[in-house]
C-alpha cells in the first residue's frame, strides 16, 4: 500500500506535479516513511493558514492515486500521470466550491472558487 501511494514513480511524480501546482515548498511524501508521518512533519513545517488545504490536499491525493489503480486494474484504463493530476485539480476545486475553506486558501487565486 505504501508503495502504491507514495513510492512508486507514478504516485512520487503525482505528488510533485500537485504539491508544485499549489506552490508549496514541501517535498512530497516518500517511499521510506508513512503518510501520516509524512503529514506530521510537513504540518509542522507549513504555515498556520494553509495547514486545512494541505490537509485536504494529503487526503485527496493518495484517495485519487487509488482510484486510478482500480480504474487501471478494473476498467483497463493507463496510468497517465497529466490525466491524474488533472482529475485532482477538477476535485480539489468541486471540495473548495462545498466549502473546504482550507483548499480556497491554498488553490490558485485564478480558479474561481473564492
């Protein structure tokens, strides 16, 4: 699981491509610790206000790394890294629209869901 998530390259170059597009510094999550430790330590690191859309961020991206996994196994789709990252932009803006208020901190002030 912990490969699958964090340390495979698909899931290492998802997590960079997300991470980047927010501008957070952080380095994604990696191979040799849990995303929970991952979590604590870049918490610590991440200022006060954008701690929520990191949050939302670090819960949305392995849920969507799995469902591309069934969608590969299930339905015979590719993993395509741009298609995926693509898929969590289109959610994380549909989670800030419900109200995730930490996510309309932390998206691109060019999106319209502030």
């Amino acid at each position: 699981m912990r490969h699958l998530l964090l340390g495979c390259p698909f899931a290492k170059q998802t997590w960079h491509e997300i991470l980047s597009w927010l501008r957070m510094t952080t380095a994604g999550p990696n191979h040799g610790e849990s995303l929970m430790d991952w979590w604590l330590h870049t918490r610590q690191n991440t200022p006060t206000l954008m701690r929520k859309g990191l949050a939302s961020i670090a819960l949305l991206t392995p849920w969507m790394i799995w469902k591309q996994r069934n969608d590969c196994i299930f339905d015979g789709a590719q993993p395509l890294v741009h298609v995926l990252v693509s898929k969590i932009k289109d959610e994380a803006k549909q989670w800030a629209r419900a109200g995730a208020p930490g996510l309309r901190v932390i998206l691109p002030s060019t999106w319209d869901v502030h």
